[in-house]
C-alpha cells in the first residue's frame, strides 16, 4: 500500500525513482518485504540497487529473522523475488541455519537446503560445528 501520507515539496524537484528508493529502503529496514515488493515491481530502476551492500545487508538481515520466526513462505518468498548475491546468501545460512539445527528441527533445516539448493558438502562448509548424525537427519529427509 502507497504512503498517501508523503508530502513532498515541489522546490525540492525530487524524481520519483529518488521517492520510491527513499520508500523501498524504509520498506526492507522495517522488514516490510512484500511492501518493497510493491515498490520494486511499480518501478523498474530499483533494480540497479538490488546488488547494493546496503540492500543486500538489510535483504540478510530479514531472511534471517524469517528463518528464525519460522517463516518459511516469506523467505522463499523473499529469496524469488530479489536476486541475492552469493555473498548474501552464505550470510544468510551461517547466520540462520545454526539456531534452527540447535533446536533439533532438521525437517526445518532441510526445508532451507532445499530452497537454496545446499549440498551435503557446502552445509558442512557453512556450519562449523554440526555432527555427522545430525548431517544424516537432515538429507533424508529432503
């Protein structure tokens, strides 16, 4: 939904592009996603920010916390509609993944492998310290 709220002063001769950005980082701030959505799909350009650090950092930040909240539909969500970066998704998953497989639900973790296409090899190179049982638990069950 659009800020009917927004005022803008006409001297300050701010383009739209300028407002929706302004208005897409306050969205992935807030973990507003598919409100930024919204505001991805209305204007096009956004997507020459995407692969930003800053968008990436705040696209992290939110994929985790969904991970945690056990928010599967909003990450997958999430992972489809912004291109993420290596880098973001290796964060993501160091970040996320170890918290959950603390807690014992494997069918959650191999939930995640599975969206982000993780071998056995790459989740071991992610998790430090997860144990061989632990490995097993979660492949057989993707």
């Amino acid at each position: 939904m659009e800020n009917l709220n927004r005022t803008i002063d006409p001297s300050e001769n701010i383009s739209q592009f300028e407002m929706d950005r302004e208005e897409f980082m306050k969205k992935l701030h807030h973990t507003q996603y598919f409100e930024a959505f919204g505001i991805f799909r209305r204007q096009p350009k956004l997507s020459s920010i995407i692969e930003t650090s800053e968008v990436q950092d705040e696209l992290a930040k939110g994929l985790v916390y969904m991970m945690e909240t056990s928010d599967y539909a909003a990450v997958k969500k999430t992972k489809e509609s912004f291109k993420l970066q290596d880098g973001t998704v290796m964060k993501v998953l160091k970040e996320g993944l170890p918290n959950i497989i603390r807690q014992k639900d494997f069918s959650r973790v191999a939930e995640y492998v599975k969206l982000f296409k993780i071998t056995r090899e790459d989740l071991l190179l992610i998790i430090d310290e997860i144990s061989e049982e632990d490995l097993t638990k979660i492949f057989k069950k993707k």
